[in-house]
C-alpha cells in the first residue's frame, strides 16, 4: 500500500485563524469518528468529558492533494481533529442577531397585500409531486413568506391529509385528524357557522398550538365565504414602530387563552406576541373568541386592554390583507403562528364545504431541508451523466451504467446505506480528477481521488471505502485463491498497474483497517457490475438514500 504523504506545518495564516476561535467551541465540534458517530453524526461525547485548560497545540495541513483541511493537534490531551476549510469558512463564530431559531421574523418577507401583487406562491399539484424543484419552491414560501397554495388537489374527502403528508406529520386534536369546515347545527365553533370571522389565529388555547393548518376545497358555491391572510409579524413589527409601548406590553403579558365543551377543556397562558431572546417577533397568537379572563391588578388591565385595542386596528388596516377565494380544488397551506386567517360571512345560497388539517413546521422544515440537500448533490449527477457516459476501461458498459449496477447490487443484497452509497459512486475518481487507469501505464490512485471529491458531502463510513475498494482488490487476491481467476480482462490490467496482489505482510495490514470488511464487500459488487444491458434505477433513485447520508 503507497504510504500516506506526512504533514506539514500549515500556512501562518490558516494556524492564527485557527488558534483565535474558542477552543472550548472547536473542539466539541470535532468531527473525528471516536467523536461523532460515523452514520448518525451524533456526539459520542459529554462537555464534562473534554478535559480542563483545553488549547491547540498545533495546527497542520496535510499536504495531500484533495479537500483543503487542518488537523487541530489539542493539550492537554493530545486529540487530533480535522477540519475542512470549507467547514470553518460555513461556521465562522458570528453575531447570534444573524443567526439562529428560524422561527423568528429574520430570514422572513414580511408583507402587505399589495407586495404580494402578480406573485402568490402556487403550484399545481401534479407538478409538485413530480418535481422536487416545484416542491422545495412551495415548501420555502410557506417559511418565508407564510403560505403558498395548491391548484388542482384532487377533490376526495381527506385529501388534505395526503397534502399534509407530501411533507410531515398530521397533528391531531380533538376535531379529529382532519375537520369540516361547513354550517352545522350545533357548531362548537363560529368556524362551523357562516358568519364572518375577523383575522385570528386557529387553536390558541393549545400548548404548543398547531403551526401550520390546510384547508382543501371541496365545493364552494355560495355567495361570499372568502378567504384573508393577514401577515402577523408585519403587523407585529408595524407595533413596535408606531407604538412601542403596546408593543411591549404585549410580550409581556401571559393572556389566557381558553376552550371548552362537553368533552374538552383546554388553556394556554401566552402572550399576543411572543419574542426570543433577543427581541424578534416569533410567534403571534390572537384570537378574540377565545380570550379568557385576565385577572392583573387595574393599572396592567388598563395597559394590556389600549395595547390589545391598537394591535387590533392595525390587524384591520386596509391593505394590509389579501383575499383569496378558494375554488374546488384549491388546498391552502399557510402558517398559523405567523399568518391570520378570515373570512367573509357568507349567504346560505349555495354550499361551502372545506376540509381542514393541522401539521407542524418542523415537519415542513425537515422535508425542505433534506429537498435542498438533494441539490447539493447535482454535482454527482452532472458527473454521471456528462463524463460517466464514456467507455469503462474496455468493459462492454459506460462508467456510469457500472456504477450504478453496483449501487443496485449493494441494495439487492440489503447492505447498509453507507455501503450502497459507497458502492454506488466507488468508481468518480475516474471522471473527477484522476485520468483513466487505461490511458497509460500508471496508477493514478482513483480510490484517493474519488474519495477526496466524496468528502465535500459524506463521512469516512461512504468515502473510506471509495478509497480502499482498489487496494481491496489487491487484498482478495492475496486473501482468497481463485479470486483473481474471476477478474475480467481490463480488471486484470488494472491490477497490475496497481500493484499486483499484496505481499502476506501488507494483506494483514489491510485486513486489519477499520474499513477493510466495507471496502471488501464494495470490491465484490465491482467486480459483478460489468453485465451489458442490465436493467438499472436511474440515479434519482439513490438521492433519498444518499441525503440521509448527507454531513451536516
């Protein structure tokens, strides 16, 4: 095996940047596999365990070629952990006023009706199913902008769930998974009525209340019964502007928030507008319906009752609100800690039937979040379709159909992710940097290669494998008589500019490495995916897999 090149003392400027960031902050982010957990990326570790007076000791770059990175050498302890750049340039300690609980109104659009003129996020439904891109883009305006609505929703009797479910978890109360919104007669809720309802926000009396709700149109004939979304935080901030003092008043006092039949009693205590920390609006909670009795001495009465009055005429401010009129098929996705909901009353002329869910933000986020890592990965595909069509060292298939017969081999037998993910892309060196081990009469190292490129999106369980999976070769035929027998022609070529067989002295050496039995098991599907014409899943097929394997 071609030993590792060694260290060297890393660029002055690299080692002071390095040494000026907390140690304390550093060092629990290490990404080493004896401190997060290779598959999971969990911590392996408590603070308590790191020990007292840590500081960096040294700081090297590896002079190999490949992702620029440092190795962190601690005291007292001796630790080594290696960063990339990229990671310290993505994780540079800032002010926490930019960063954090995407939640709050940073990082949000707020709006009025008429910035919202020629752009109200839709999409049809078939397209967002099909297309992640037309997913993602409906995902994103419901967290940045507070809703985005659905055309074309198929119009069947909990279907809305089905919506909810493109996305996260339905969130079930005491209306049930999913409720009608239509005249009863004996509604427990003005919801359940055709009278007008005023901007609110749904479930107020709940702790956590619902973050997201849909409402899916089934039929909508009457005369009236339209829809209004008011942004909360824009209205919030408009407080804070204009009126501090209300506003302020209003993150402070805990409001009850009640609801009662005969099968349910449920209180929340919570204030109209809630803030972090820091003082950005991050929740908005109103709901005059469902207001209790506050019992605080007069004077903060008297505060809460002219704040509660003023946030309530700028909830009414013409222009702020947009009306929509829901026709069948329409499912409105919208976030109900941000935006106010209401809607015109309506005559008993025609039918109004909506059906209704509750969901969860978190839910959206993470299905956001794993769309957008599925992005990052367009790299990978450009590199199958492009430079992985061309021929295979001489096989009867193109690169990329040997890759993925290997990825689909790795599945078949039921192997971990990290194993079908490595088999999957084992062979990119080829075609991402390293020349053709055909074109010449020289080892150009594609396992390192393709490894090194690997690591910009996964851990040492996917890339350690892509590195070894040659050297596995030269392992087998040591380890196992017969094995070279079975190797194709250009197999057998290859392995002679590798190397040839290990001597007994390097097989063991091999077979001792962490990720020997992994990058064996690689080498055995490599060796299988060379049959012309097989049937194989496109690479979109492996994109769930892979971003589960994603870094964080």
């Amino acid at each position: 095996m071609t030993a590792q090149p060694a260290a060297e003392a890393a660029a002055p400027h690299l080692s002071a940047r390095v040494a000026a960031l907390p140690p304390d902050w550093l060092r629990d982010n290490c990404p080493c596999p004896d401190c997060r957990d290779p598959h999971s990326g969990q911590k392996l570790f408590q603070i308590t365990d790191l020990p007292q007076g840590l500081a960096v000791g040294e700081v090297v770059e590896p002079s190999a070629a490949g992702e620029p990175s440092v190795e962190v050498r601690w005291v007292p302890d001796g630790h080594r952990s290696p960063f990339t750049v990229a990671w310290l340039d993505a994780n540079q300690p800032a002010d926490s006023a930019l960063t954090g609980d995407r939640r709050t109104e940073t990082g949000k659009e707020l709006w009025a009706a008429a910035d919202l003129a020629g752009r109200v996020p839709e999409a049809g439904w078939v397209d967002y199913l099909a297309d992640g891109v037309q997913r993602a883009r409906v995902l994103d305006a419901v967290q940045r902008l507070g809703f985005a609505l659905l055309r074309g929703v198929p119009l069947q009797e909990g279907q809305v769930l089905a919506v909810a479910e493109t996305f996260g978890h339905v969130r079930e109360t005491n209306y049930g998974r999913l409720f009608d919104v239509r005249v009863e007669p004996d509604p427990n809720n003005l919801a359940f009525t055709s009278a007008r309802i005023t901007p609110h926000t749904d479930n107020p009396y709940r702790d956590p209340v619902p973050t997201l709700q849909l409402l899916h149109c089934l039929v909508n004939s009457a005369t009236g019964g339209d829809s209004g979304l008011v942004d909360g935080f824009a209205a919030a901030a408009a407080l804070r502007t204009e009126d501090p003092e209300s506003f302020g008043v209003l993150t402070r006092t805990p409001v009850p928030f009640v609801f009662r039949d005969d099968r349910t009693e449920l209180r929340a205590d919570r204030p109209l507008i809630d803030v972090d920390p820091r003082g950005r609006i991050r929740e908005v909670r109103f709901n005059n319906r469902s207001i209790g009795t506050l019992r605080l001495a007069p004077p903060a009465l008297e505060a809460f009752y002219a704040a509660y009055r003023s946030f309530g005429e700028l909830l009414l401010r013409p222009g702020l609100r947009l009306d929509l009129r829901l026709a069948p098929g329409d499912c409105l996705i919208f976030d109900n800690t941000r935006l106010l909901h209401a809607r015109t009353a309506f005559e008993q002329d025609g039918f109004r039937h909506l059906q209704g869910a509750y969901a969860d933000l978190d839910g959206l986020g993470s299905s956001l979040a794993v769309l957008r890592r599925a992005d990052a990965l367009d790299p990978l595909a450009e590199l199958l379709n492009g430079p992985g069509a061309a021929e295979y060292l001489g096989e009867e298939v193109t690169m990329t159909e040997h890759m993925l017969q290997a990825g689909a081999l790795a599945e078949a037998a039921g192997a971990p992710a990290h194993l079908v993910a490595a088999a999957l892309l084992h062979d990119v060196g080829h075609f991402a940097g390293a020349p053709d081990e055909g074109a010449g009469d020289t080892d150009h190292r594609h396992g390192h290669t393709g490894a090194d490129l690997l690591s910009r999106w996964f851990g040492p369980e996917v890339t350690e494998p892509v590195r070894l999976h040659v050297a596995a070769k030269r392992y087998l035929c040591t380890a196992e008589p017969g094995y070279r027998e079975g190797l194709s022609e250009a197999s057998e070529y290859t392995l002679r500019l590798q190397g040839g067989p290990m001597t007994e002295a390097e097989a063991a050496a091999f077979a001792a490495l962490p990720q020997a039995a992994d990058a064996v098991a690689v080498r055995r599907w490599d060796e299988q995916a060379k049959e012309p014409g097989a049937v194989t899943p496109e690479f979109g097929h492996f994109l769930p897999l892979l971003t589960g394997l994603l870094r964080g």
